[in-house]
C-alpha cells in the first residue's frame, strides 16, 4: 500500500504543470512568435528602405552579438551566432517576464543548470573541433620523453577546473535572479505591514503599490538585462579557452573581469 501511495504520488507530480514550466513555456512561445513575425517583415522591407521598428531593434540586436561572436570566437565561429542571439533573448524575457506577473524561469535553478550544461558541452565540442585527439592530454599529467609529451596518469585539478564553468555560470544567473525575486518578496511583507500601521487605508498596501514598481524594474529588467548579457560573454569566452589556438588572454580576461563587475 505505501509503495503505491508513492508510486501515485510521484505520477501526480511528474504531470504537475508548475508556475515555472508555465513560464518556460510561454517565454518560447513570445520568442518564436516576435521571430515569426520578423521574419515576415524583413521580406517585406526593400532594399533602399531603411529598416524601422521591430525589423530595426531585431538588426541591431543581431548587428552586436555577431560583432561579439566575431570579436571574442573568431570568425570561423560566427555561424553560432543565432544560437547566442537565442540564448541572449531567452535570458532576458525570463528576467522580465517578472514584470507581468509570472515567475522567472531563471529563479529555478533546474533552468540555469541546463543551460549551464549546454555551455559545458560546448567546450568538449569547441576543445575536439581544433585540437582533436590531443585535446584529452589536457586532463592528463605528462612527461616529456624525447621531446614528446607522454601522458601517463589523470590530472584531477584539471578536471575539477573543467567543471567549474559549469556550477559557476548556472549558479550566478540563478542566485542573482533568486535574491531579486526574495528581495522583493521581503520587501513587499515589509510594506504592507508598515501599510496597516496607516489608519482607514491599512488594509491596501499603499507603500507596497508606490515602491514595489521601481524595485521591480530594477532587479527584472535592469540586473536582468546585464545577466543576460553575462551569461552570453562568459560562455564565449568559455569557448574561446578551449581552442587552444594562444588567443589573447589579455582581451579574454578583460572580458571576464568586466563581466565579473557587471553582476
């Protein structure tokens, strides 16, 4: 009888739509439908017309994150450039679909972690494209027997810095979004039990109407906008480390530290 009150249990959870799948899927559904619809657009504008409206924020969008690409990838990678465009705009409407009253798919951390491996997958991939086999001597401690380096055992701090991107991209979109949201959450507790403490309105949270707005404005849309873009620096520069093709470290690190400031 208990394995069976389990068993039913874990099916009504496994069929549960939660707030945050709710999200996810209408954050793809938003997406699909603006692409859809520039799509159309952009068969419309002639060749001597200047774009406007959604066809131009899209060309700009487009315009800064191939510039990215091409800067910190390089060239031969700019085909992964509508991947990056993609993984920049799903970012950010997860961020400020907080604003319309839905939870943020980033707030959960099942959806960073995802995401985080998709960026921890494309290294192994990145890391083989150029360096082929002898990209696994990477993991390995070497000696060099005739000029030749031999591996001949694992080396586990270079596995454990193999993960790291991965726990750490994951974890810093997902504890910035979730202390915003927390933040907000306290701060809205907060209000309206200083609202009741106000005679004949205290039963509406008037502080909580006039100052919530701003907060929110602040944690969905601006912080978001700048992990959306961090998330999408920190992974081409990911990517970048695992050509081996002696990138400039110095432009690379740069791009990380003023990543790092952005959080």
């Amino acid at each position: 009888m208990l394995n069976n009150s389990i068993v039913e249990i874990a099916q009504e959870n496994l069929f549960t739509i939660t707030p945050v799948i709710t999200s996810v899927i209408l954050v793809t559904l938003i997406l699909a439908t603006i692409y859809i619809i520039y799509y159309f657009k952009l068969k419309k504008v002639k060749e001597n017309e200047a774009p406007k409206g959604l066809v131009l924020v899209m060309q700009m969008v487009i315009a800064y994150i191939r510039s990215l690409v091409v800067e910190i990838l390089g060239p031969k990678l700019e085909k992964l450039t509508p991947y990056f465009i993609y993984l920049f705009s799903y970012i950010l409407l997860s961020n400020v679909i907080g604003l319309i009253g839905f939870e943020n798919p980033t707030g959960s951390l099942t959806v960073t972690l995802s995401m985080g491996f998709v960026t921890f997958i494309g290294l192994f991939v990145i890391g083989f494209k150029y360096q082929k086999i002898s990209y696994l001597k990477k993991f390995c401690i070497c000696i060099k027997v005739k000029g030749k380096k031999i591996p001949v055992m694992v080396n586990p701090l270079e596995v454990i810095s193999q993960i790291t991107p991965f726990i750490s991209i994951s974890f810093r979109l997902w504890g910035n979004i979730f202390a915003g949201s927390l933040i907000t959450s306290l701060w809205f507790f907060f209000t309206g039990y200083m609202s009741c403490k106000i005679p004949v309105v205290g039963v509406f949270n008037i502080l909580g109407a006039i100052t919530i707005p701003p907060v929110n404005i602040y944690f969905d849309l601006l912080c978001g906008l700048i992990q959306a873009l961090v998330f999408t620096l920190l992974t081409m520069v990911y990517w970048t480390l695992e050509k081996g093709e002696g990138v400039e470290e110095t432009k690379l690190q740069k791009v990380v530290i003023h990543s790092n400031a952005n959080i």
